[in-house]
C-alpha cells in the first residue's frame, strides 16, 4: 500500500504542477545500470526559458548587460533517452526530441513573435564517485543539449514587420549531489544537489536581403533540485524532480524502461 499511495503521488505532482520552467531533466546523480545494461525512457518538458539578447548585431558591446534585450522561449518537448551502463558506476546516455517552441522579444521597436517545430539532441553522463554507506551514494551528472529553430517572425510595429528568424543554442548542465534509497523502500530513490545551468547561442533574421545575428546568452546560474525515482516493476520506474535557479524552476516527469537480459 506505501509504494502504491507513492506512485500515485509521484505521477499527481508531476502532470499537475502549475509551472515547468526551462530545464532539462536529469534524474540520480548516480548511476541506476550495471555495466553491459540498456534503458529506454521517455520524457516530457513544457519550458519556459527568459534568455538575453544582445541589441547591438554581433556581440554583447555592454558586459554589464545594459544593452540587452531579453527574449522569452515557450518550448513544449516530448523526448525519447537511450542509457547504457559503461561500468557498474559509470552510465552514458543520448536523447532526441521533438519541440514545438513559440518566441517573443517584447520592447524595442515593438514585441516580435516567431514559432517553430523541430528536432533536438542531447547528450549526458554520470558516475558514482563516493559510497558513503550501501543506502546513500553521491554522484556526477553533465549533460548538453542542442536546439535550433527556424521560421516566420512578425512584428507589425517595426520597420521590418515581417521576415525570417533562427534561433541556435546549446544548454550545460552539470550537478552533483547524494542519491538514497531508504533500507524498508527499495523501490524507492530519492536524490537531489546543485547544479550549474548555462545557455548560449544566436538569434539570427532575414527581411528583404538583410541579415542580422545577434548573441543569445544566459547568466551562468546555480540552482538546487530534488526528485525521486520509484519502481513499478522489476523493468519499469517513474521519476518527478523539481528544479530552481534565480532564473528558472521546474516540474519534469520520466518514465524508464530496463529490459530484463538486455
């Protein structure tokens, strides 16, 4: 009855919450594979990412950020992860994904608007890099992702009131913290720490032959999460982590798979 009243309490606060702002997920910082062994997993991520974007084309001219810009990037992703066990502590993963994503840059000569679908790629790893008692072990996990988008822009106010956008950039995520699993649960892990969350990349659009690019960036940001991870069944777990940085937070829900004999 504990694990079912769990689950059900995991999956609750995972499709309900109110707000899922712009992260990746990340899950243990430890390793859950043993060596030679696969996984399959599938995720969902509604982000909501406040990036800033240099007014001058070409570079960031003010470091104190007083000629920035912010743009706004709502991002619905729906990805597939592939995880490999490299050793008993050390598991690789890649993930590809399929985003629908919706900009705005209010200010200036007027608010731009742009959408777009695409496909995104990530990459990531793990390692267990202290046992502290058979319950409680501290990792590392890194991670990278990349996205870009592409489409129409309006923006009825300005002088170019319509025209082409692209919008590149690669995110870094890299935590460290303890993953526990309580001795009377062991289908249940719960895991947490601090993490670093980094965002760069290029907002570029065309009108009529001309062309600006224009740096996209994010402060380097340091946040704190916690989640838990419970088994289904002997193949199957299901995990909800929650997120927060100055600039962001999150709600994330993930879904693993590990064949049995694979």
């Amino acid at each position: 009855m504990k694990r079912e009243m769990v689950l059900v309490s995991l999956v609750v606060v995972g499709f309900c919450a109110s707000s899922v702002l712009a992260l990746t997920p990340m899950g243990p910082t430890t390793p859950s594979l043993k060596k030679g062994q696969w996984a399959f997993g599938v995720d969902y991520s509604d982000v909501d990412m406040k990036l800033s974007r240099s007014a001058i084309s070409g570079s960031f001219a003010d470091p104190d950020y007083r000629s920035l810009m912010h743009m706004d990037l709502d991002i619905n992703l729906y990805s597939v992860v592939i995880r490999r066990g490299i050793t008993d502590s050390w598991e690789a993963s890649a993930r590809i994904g399929f985003a629908d994503m919706e900009y705005e840059r209010p200010g200036g000569d007027g608010e731009w608007k742009g959408d777009d679908e695409d496909f995104t790629l990530g990459l990531g790893t793990k390692a267990t890099v202290w046992e502290q008692t058979p319950a409680l072990k501290w990792g590392i996990l890194g991670q990278v992702n990349w996205a870009e988008f592409g489409g129409g822009r309006e923006n009825p106010s300005a002088s170019y009131p319509i025209g082409k956008f692209e919008i590149e950039y690669t995110e870094w995520q890299i935590a460290v913290g303890p993953t526990w699993t309580p001795p009377e649960w062991d289908w249940l892990t719960v895991y947490g720490g601090v993490f670093y969350h980094d965002v760069d990349g290029y907002h570029t659009f065309w009108h009529e032959g001309d062309y600006r690019e224009y740096p996209l960036r994010e402060r380097d940001d340091l946040g704190l999460y916690v989640g838990g991870q419970a088994a289904v069944s002997e193949s199957l777990t299901v995990n909800v982590e929650y997120m927060d940085t100055d600039e962001a937070n999150a709600f994330v829900v993930g879904v693993l798979w590990i064949p049995s004999g694979v």
